[in-house]
C-alpha cells in the first residue's frame, strides 16, 4: 500500500526531482534578495516585560521636559591612584565641555555640578547629555565619540571612562558589531570540519553545507518579516541563536538522511531507488523532531520577557525552513550526483543484501558491542548512568541567578571599568540612581516615604512635568541607594520603595532606573521558568504520544530527557564559575538551556526510538534495541558532535549569557548523545520489555 511518504520520496528522488530541489533553492534565494536581513540583529537585547513598573514608568516620564535626554557619565582618577589636584579637577571640567558638543541630536545644556570630587578626593565624576531616543549602533559610535573627545587634550596620568546607562547599553550593542558575520563563517567553518571528518569525502560535506547555509540566510529574512508582523523586537542574541539552532538542526537532518542514505546504497543497485528509501525512512523522524522543537520554541510566546517571545518565534521559523530544506532541496542534490558524491569511500551494492532487505548492517563494530552489553547487563548500566548524571546535578546546587548590568561581559568594557572605579571612591548606587515618579498632589507624602524606607542614602527632586487630569501632573525624584546596584539588598530597597508608596492614596508612584529593571527582569524570568518548562515537557509528551503510539515509553524518555537537562545544567554550571569564573547564571539562561536540551534532546530519542519500533515489528525489544544503536550510534554521534560544537560557537561573542549557553547546551547534548541515547534508554527498554510499546505493539517474528 503506497503511503504518503512513499509519494513525497518519489517526488523529491525521481530524475526531475532536481526541479523541485531547484525551485525552492531559487524562491529562498529571491526572497532573501528582496527581504534583505534584518536590521534589528545588531541591537542590543530587550529583556524588560511590558507590564512591570521599570516599563510603565517610562510613560510618565515621556511627559517631563527632559525627556528626550539621557545622562552619560564621566568618571576621570590618576593613573597612579594619587588624589587630585586642582588642574586635574580642572581637566574634568574641560573633559566636559568638549563632550558636550558631540551629540548633536540633542541641544540640551548639561546639568548638575561640572564636577563632583569623590569623597577621598582620588576621583571625579561629571554627567554628559545623551539623546535618548538613540540606540544600537547609533548609541555606540556617539559613546565612541564621547570617549573620543574625554580623552583628546586629557593631562598625562589622568585616565577616563564612560559609564552610566547609555554606556552600558552602547557597549552591548557594540558586543553584537559583525556577530551574524562572526557566527556565520565560526559555524560554518566547524560544520565544514566536522562533516569532512565525518564523511571523509572531499565533495560530499559541501552539498549540506550550501544547503543549510541558504535555509539560515533565509531565517534571517523570515526573521525580519516577523518582526515587522508582530511588533517583536529581533535583537543580536536572537538572530545568533536562531543561527546557531539552524545550523545545528540542519545538519543533523542531513546527517540523518545521507546516514540512511549511505546505508540504502548497499541494498538498491539504483541510487534513486536507495535515496527514496532513505527518505521513506529517514523523513518521518526528520519531521517529529523538527515539529517537537518548533512547538516547544513556541511556548516561548507565553513567557513575558520580550527577548524570550521573539527568540521563540525567530527560532521557530528558523527550524521549519531548515527542516523544508533538508526534505525538499538536499534529496534532489543528493539524487543530482549519485553514489559518486560518496568519493573515495563510495558505497559498493551487496549482493546478499540485496536479496534479504533484512539483513542487519551493522552486526559488528563498536555501537554494535556497546548496545549488546548495555542489553546483557541492562540494571548495572542503568545505575551506573543515573549516578553519573545526579553527580553531575549537584553542580548547580548553591548557584545564584541573575548578572548585574556590569556582569553582562565575558571581555572587558569601558562603561564596566568606569563603573568600577566610581563604585570605589564614591558611595554605592551614586553613579546610577533610582528614579521615582508620582502625583503632584501627593508629592510630599511620596518625599517622605522614600526618605524613611530603609536602604535609601538620598532622595533629590529632580523636576515636574505637566498636569494631564484634573489630579495634576507629576514629580520626578532621583533616589540613591546604599546597597551596591543589582544586589539583593538593592533590589528589596526596590520592593520596599514600592511598597511604601504604594500606601498613598492617589500616588500612582512608579519607581523604576536600572534597579528596578533588574528587579523586574529577574522576576519576570522566575515566572517564566514556572509557565514555560512544564508546557515544554507537554508538548515533548504529547508529541511523543502521537509518534509511538504508547503510553509507558514517551513517560520514561521524557524523565530520562530531563534528568540528562538537569545534569548537564548542573555540570554546566561548575564548568562556567569554578573554570570560566562567571559571577552567577544568566536569568534566561535555566530557561533557554532547558528548551534546547529537552527539545533538542528529543531529537536523538526519535532517531533512536523509532528506529527501534521499525525493529521491533521483526524482534523483541532487545535485540531491536540493539540494532537500532548499532544502526544510528555513528550518526547520533556524528550529530551531537556537531550540535555540540555549533553551540560551542556562540561563545566568540563577548557576553557571559551566550557563552553560558553555548557550555551547558554543548556538555548537555554530549551527556545525551553518549550516556543517555547509548546507555540509559536501551537500558531502560530492556528492563520494561514489550510492554514498553503499550497499548500498540509493531508485532515480532
């Protein structure tokens, strides 16, 4: 009975299949040609939700006549950690006026003193106005300029820095300057490597590679378009992972088809008839996985952190493309060519296994003996794994969530350097002050609740704006804490300020500034973790379900799925602070490493699995256990290498989040493709047996 991948296999393998093949390559590559790429890649990340205070405080502020303005600050000490002297005061001042004039989308006259001498006298600081509706690689080259013009004319043995929020955001911005580029050659240039190790051919690794390559630049339209569709912001960080996950996704679909492919060639002495097997059999599998990462990415869109929503949906779209192509566009390549393209080590057609279509290829070799003594000893295999992936947990235990705005680099950075020596001489929370807004009319019981709330060192008025309704206009105060900026003592002074104000009557008080935002962030992404892990293990399940068509199996791979993730976030973890020295865990990076560990995970599990049913529907659970690892062991290897490593690549980027993700998801795909695919699932389908197919059974011999 011809099924419905029997059709789309003669499709996509038949002499004319090239056409398709070519079709879809020329509609990917106009469309990217009038799409472009997507600006939005070189901003800096938006990680704010929409409902928190930080957020609807700029509203209020908008109203108030500076507000257009944003203050950069400059920090100047002596090299040689000497106090200052009067013409080094008097060099900040000048430092000053020559930074004033470089913003020209902004006429606003500074404010404030010219200069503050800190209190031991060995440091001055001095605030420069900055447009405020700049940013991205705007913001970068105008801070570039500033830093530029603070040190043209600066006295030998001063030394300046420019910090504060504009600062800060410049150099994020700055850290994703050429990252597509940057991603793109790294990534391409290990999967390159890895598929000519794998392969041995010197042609073969190139038709994937093209293949994948045009499906990620057609991402990075798709992603353009769906940003400009939903109002999401695709920012650096998104376009790299989505990068990264196209890539990585990608290849592994190759190396899944051309893997059966290979193996089809020894049985069929027509090459399209081996490739349309291949995809007969290797297609169903490519698109479970694909569809049971594209849902769980699209839990994202619950989480309220707005990078989290657009990574979800850039990723998403992403996958289905690379998943489009490795089915439409690489089996009419593969067809294009033939068996050559395997040169040297072309596939030779077996005789005898031709006649028996049966016939096991892989009795011998070292997947083959390792699944066979995994299977012989199933309950010391499945113990020792467990221990080794619970010793590996412990390593997040004691771990702290959440970098503040200076431990956001991997490198180092001026705004940081310059934050650094104010948060030396001067006291804490001086050089990024908390801000707070609130009803004119309830001003002065506001004033009075900042000044009493424990944790506040001043409380300065800093204007009004226009009354819009009939209970008037507003208040500004800036707020200096004493507790150091994104600490948790900073961040329960933020809670107690809202609080407090809160209490009075008409108030409408907001607080927010750089606090108050890390505050909310971290908030936010707690609430996401609770929301979004369990409906990802949902949808895994479900999908699981609907592919197996069991009941104990999708639960046991699930668990083994999440023991492997929690490991490997705790190795992880040890790795990034004991080895790397990382201050804390990023308060995405729970979040996303899970995604990608438990969707990505899944993907071998599939590869395996149902390899093993097809088995299974000629031999009892064991023995098709082992055939399926002797079957798919290389090609799970060969693409958890290469996802490892493709994940491994977002560490040339300068942040710590990145870097963070790259380490975990990396070991995390290792721990999966050697413990858990090799050892804790044929185990596990051992010890349950035939029941492990409940209430369906493929039927045996």
């Amino acid at each position: 009975m011809t099924t419905a991948w029997d059709r789309f296999a003669s499709v996509v393998t038949g002499r004319r299949s090239w056409i398709v093949g070519l079709v879809v390559l020329i509609l990917g590559l106009a469309a990217m040609g009038v799409g472009g790429e997507s600006s939005s890649s070189d901003d800096s990340p938006n990680s704010l939700p929409d409902s928190a205070q930080s957020a609807r405080i700029d509203d209020y502020l908008a109203t108030f006549p500076d507000a257009k303005v944003a203050s950069a600050i400059l920090v100047i000490d002596r090299a040689d950690g000497a106090a200052l002297t009067e013409s080094d005061r008097a060099a900040v001042v000048a430092a000053r006026e020559r930074m004033v004039g470089v913003d020209r989308s902004t006429d606003s006259a500074p404010t404030g003193p010219a200069a503050i001498v800190s209190p031991d006298g060995k440091a001055a600081i001095t605030s420069v106005p900055v447009s405020s509706e700049i940013s991205g690689f705007t913001l970068r080259d105008t801070v570039d300029s500033l830093r530029t013009a603070a040190d043209d004319g600066l006295p030998d043995g001063l030394q300046a820095h420019v910090t504060g929020g504009p600062a800060f955001a410049a150099d994020i911005a700055n850290s994703f300057s050429g990252a597509n580029v940057t991603l793109l050659a790294v990534t391409a240039l290990v999967v390159a490597l890895l598929l000519i190790a794998t392969y041995r051919s010197p042609v073969l690794w190139l038709v994937p590679l093209i293949v994948i390559g045009v499906a990620d630049r057609l991402a990075a339209v798709a992603g353009r378009a769906l940003s400009e569709a939903t109002g999401l912001a695709f920012d650096g960080s998104t376009s790299g992972i989505t990068s990264v996950l196209v890539f990585g996704a990608g290849t592994n679909y190759a190396l899944l088809i051309i893997s059966r492919y290979r193996e089809e060639l020894r049985r069929h002495r027509d090459h399209r008839d081996a490739l349309r097997a291949a995809v007969r059999r290797a297609g169903p599998a490519v698109l479970a996985s694909n569809v049971t990462v594209v849902l769980a990415l699209l839990t994202l869109l619950f989480a309220a952190l707005p990078s989290t929503r657009s990574l979800g949906a850039s990723a998403a779209a992403g996958l289905l493309l690379a998943m489009a192509f490795a089915l439409l566009v690489l089996p009419p390549a593969l067809s294009l060519f033939g068996r050559k393209l395997f040169w040297p080590f072309i596939p030779r057609v077996e005789d005898d296994l031709v006649e028996d279509g049966t016939a096991d290829l892989h009795a011998t070799g070292a997947w083959h003996r390792i699944a066979s003594t995994v299977v012989a000893h199933p309950t010391c295999s499945l113990v020792t794994a467990v221990v080794v992936l619970a010793v590996c947990a412990l390593g997040f235990l004691g771990t702290s969530i959440g970098l503040s705005q200076t431990e956001q680099f991997r490198v180092t950075a001026d705004s940081v350097t310059g934050f650094d020596v104010l948060d030396e001489h001067f006291p804490a929370g001086q050089s990024d002050p908390t801000t707070v807004v609130a009803r004119i009319s309830a001003a002065q019981a506001v004033e009075q609740a900042l000044r009493t709330t424990a944790g506040v060192d001043t409380v300065t008025p800093t204007g009004t704006s226009p009354g819009d309704s009939p209970s008037g206009g507003y208040s500004r105060w800036s707020v200096v804490l004493t507790s150091p900026p994104a600490s948790d003592g900073a961040f329960d002074t933020i809670a107690a300020l809202r609080s407090s104000t809160a209490r009075i009557d008409g108030a409408d008080a907001l607080v927010g500034g750089s606090d108050a935002r890390a505050y909310d962030t971290r908030n936010a992404a707690a609430d996401d973790r609770l929301l979004v892990i369990p409906l990802i293990l949902a949808v895994v399940l479900l999908v699981l379900f609907a592919l197996l068509r069991a009941a104990i199996a999708p639960i046991l791979l699930v668990l083994a799925t999440v023991l492997s993730t929690v490991a490997a976030i705790g190795l992880g973890t040890f790795v990034g602070i004991h080895l790397f020295g990382f201050p804390a865990l990023d308060n995405n990076t729970v979040l996303f490493t899970f995604l990608f560990l438990v969707a990505l995970g899944v993907d071998y599990t599939i590869f395996l699995v149902t390899r093993a049913r097809e088995e299974s529907a000629r031999h009892r659970v064991p023995t098709a256990m082992i055939r399926a690892v002797s079957a798919t062991g290389g090609v799970i290897t060969s693409a958890g290498i290469v996802l490892a490593a493709v994940f491994a690549v977002l560490g040339v980027l300068p942040l710590i989040t990145l870097t963070q993700l790259g380490i975990i998801v990396g070991l995390g795909i290792l721990l999966d493709t050697f413990v858990v695919r090799t050892v804790v699932v044929p185990a596990l389908f051992t010890l349950v047996g035939e029941r492990i197919w409940w209430p369906t059974h493929p039927g045996h011999r």
